[in-house]
C-alpha cells in the first residue's frame, strides 16, 4: 500500500448509512419531486442538445438566471456540482496549505472536512448549550485565529437555528478574512445574508439546488458574492466542470419559482405541526428555521429511539454519536402522511 498524505491519515470520511425504508426521513431532501412541468421541459431541452461539444464554460444562462432571481449580475454567481463543490471550490482558493478555516460547532460536518482536505488548519468554536452562538466565543476565535476563512450557517445543520442578522453582522466587523454564509435551508427561514451583500463586504453566501428546489439528484448549488471574490473561483474550478444537461436543469427549474414557494409553505407548516407534536411528548426539541427539525428523547437514548423508529421502517438522522450532540436525532420534513406515521411512531415508543 502507499501511504496517502500525512494529514490525511487521521481523516475520517463523511458517512449518511443509505438504508432500504418505507420512510425515509434522514438526509433533508424534498419530499416531493419538482414540478411535472420541469421534467417536459428539460426532456424537450436535453433532445436538442449538441453531446459532441463542450458545454458552455461560463454557464452563462445559468449565472445569469440565477443572479436574476436574487437581483445581481451574472459575475456576482458561480455554480458547481452541489454546494458541497462550491465550498470545496471556495476552500481551495481562499483557504488551503498554511491558512486557517474557523467553524461554530455543532454545525455542517463538511467545513471542516473539505478544509482538511484541501490543508487547512481548522479551528473550532463552540457555541452555548442550546446552541445559539455567544458574541463573545465568535470574537475570541476570530481574535486568537485570525482565519483567512469562517463559516456560518443559517439556517444551522444540523440545528435548524437561524443565525441573527445582527451576528452576521458582527461577524463582517471582526472578521480579517472571507465570510461565508452557508444558507442551504434559507428559503425555510425569514432572513437571508444575500441581503447584506456589497462589493466591499467580504461576505459570501452559498445555496443548493438539492433541497428546497427538490433536484438533489442533480447535484448543483452557487455563490452569490462580491465580482472579485467570484473572478477568483473562476481560475480554481476545472474547465467545463459544470456538464450541459445540469446547467438547462437549474435554468429551467428557476421558472417555477411559485411551485417551489409552494412547497417550502408546505414544509414550514409541516415542520411547525410536528415540532408542536414533539413538543407534547417527553422531547427537547430545538426551533428550526430549517426542513428539519434536531430533537432529544428525554425518557430513553437516542440510540435506542432511533433504531425503535427504524424497526417501524421509519429512518432519521442518527446524531448521538457525534460531538456535542448527545441523543440528539434530527429528522427531516416529510410529506404529511410520512409526519403522521413518524408523529404516531413516536407517541406509541414514548407513551
Ligand atoms: C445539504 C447541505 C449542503 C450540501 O448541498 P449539496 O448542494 O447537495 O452539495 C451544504 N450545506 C449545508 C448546510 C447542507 O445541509
């Protein structure tokens, strides 16, 4: 065997097990498929598409689509494949070998394991008991790292917390380096940092096609930030990374904005009737601003909870192993008869 890079010995894949189940309630997607519109429509596209020449390398159509819903030119977009490849994109270039990456945890695994991978030191804030962030561990951290890079998400994973406009804010004060908002879940929420976006501000906030938009299949997400920090990417991403059939799928899917709307009002009234459920039984649970919902059993492991509901074919999101989050499980909005049967799961183990 050949030994693969010393800093990478002691990493750690990122795991979410894929089981065969009646309810799948574990990974955040959409419950529902994207409008039946959508699919003729990129059918129709994708039988005129030219499969022997490069896609367009700019995704042009597509920047721009995208900069035109949230009101700001194509050069204030980068897309890639999933979210995921835009941070990996924005770590390579902003963070790397000898550079410093700061994280609020508990939060999304995948900052600090991209910017592992790509050489950064991480270093890792904590955030309160009930997991809101402390003004003053955000400004120890950024004053004892000084990070070239720091992440905050809002709405957080696997939380559901929505970070305060005013701490974002306070972040951009302090901050000697880039800010990234991870806003996977924003359209579920009632803020977003795109507006706190300027040319001058060193504030960048990243989306996904896989969750609200219901295409996690795709696999394409962006960046709205300031035409300097987009230039940037530019030259770190690999040429045509972005293949033709993705970039007609997300061009096409921003034309049924109000389908979409009508989904996330779905979800949110869902995630609301739920949490009260919860709330009724002997369950901690955190208010999300997200599709799902982070909750504690306060009668019985969360272990033993979660493999109660997967004995009913019911899976969640097993989160008691992981740092910080003991019995912790986060389950994912479903569709309403999927919430009744996880409701109903629960009442019948906790009764
Ligand atoms: C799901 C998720 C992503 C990744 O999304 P992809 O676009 O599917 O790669 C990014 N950030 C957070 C916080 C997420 O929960």
């Amino acid at each position: 065997m050949i030994p693969v890079r010393d800093d990478l010995r002691a990493l750690e894949g990122y795991h979410s097990p894929q089981v065969d189940v009646r309810v799948r309630l574990n990974t955040n997607e959409s419950p529902l498929p994207p409008p039946a519109a959508w699919r003729d429509a990129f059918a129709a596209e994708l039988s005129r598409i030219e499969w022997h020449r490069y896609p367009d390398r700019q995704a042009t159509e597509l920047r721009e689509a995208i900069g035109a819903m949230h009101g700001v030119p194509a050069d204030m977009v980068f897309a890639a494949n999933g979210s995921n490849e835009v941070l990996q994109t924005i770590l390579l270039a902003y963070a790397g070998f000898g550079r410093t990456v700061a994280t609020f945890e508990p939060t999304y695994q995948m900052h600090a394991q991209i910017a592992r991978v790509v050489g950064s030191t991480v270093v890792e804030g904590e955030r309160n008991a009930d997991f809101t962030l402390d003004p003053a561990e955000m400004r120890r951290v950024v004053d004892a790292a000084r990070p070239h890079v720091v992440f905050l998400t809002s709405p957080n994973n696997p939380t559901g917390l929505v970070e305060p406009a005013e701490r974002v804010v306070e972040l951009l004060d302090i901050a000697p380096g880039l800010v990234v908002a991870d806003e996977a879940y924003a359209q579920f929420a009632d803020w977003s940092a795109l507006s706190l976006l300027d040319e001058q501000r060193p504030l960048v906030v990243t989306r996904t096609f896989s969750k609200t938009w219901s295409m996690a299949a795709v696999r394409l997400g962006y960046v709205v930030g300031p035409t300097w920090f987009i230039s940037e990417l530019d030259k770190v991403a690999l040429p045509y990374h972005l293949d033709v059939a993705k970039q007609i799928a997300g061009r096409l899917a921003l034309r049924f904005t109000d389908e979409m709307d009508d989904r996330v009002r779905l979800i949110v009234s869902e995630r609301e009737r739920i949490s009260d459920a919860m709330r009724s039984l002997p369950i901690d649970v955190t208010p999300s601003g997200a599709n799902f919902v982070l909750f504690r059993p306060q009668t019985i492991g969360g272990r033993a909870l979660w493999a109660e509901l997967l004995e009913r074919s019911i899976l969640v999101r097993d989160c008691s192993g992981w740092p910080r989050l003991a019995d912790c499980l986060r389950v994912t909005v479903g569709t309403p008869a999927e919430n009744d049967e996880f409701v109903a799961a629960l009442q019948e183990i906790l009764r």
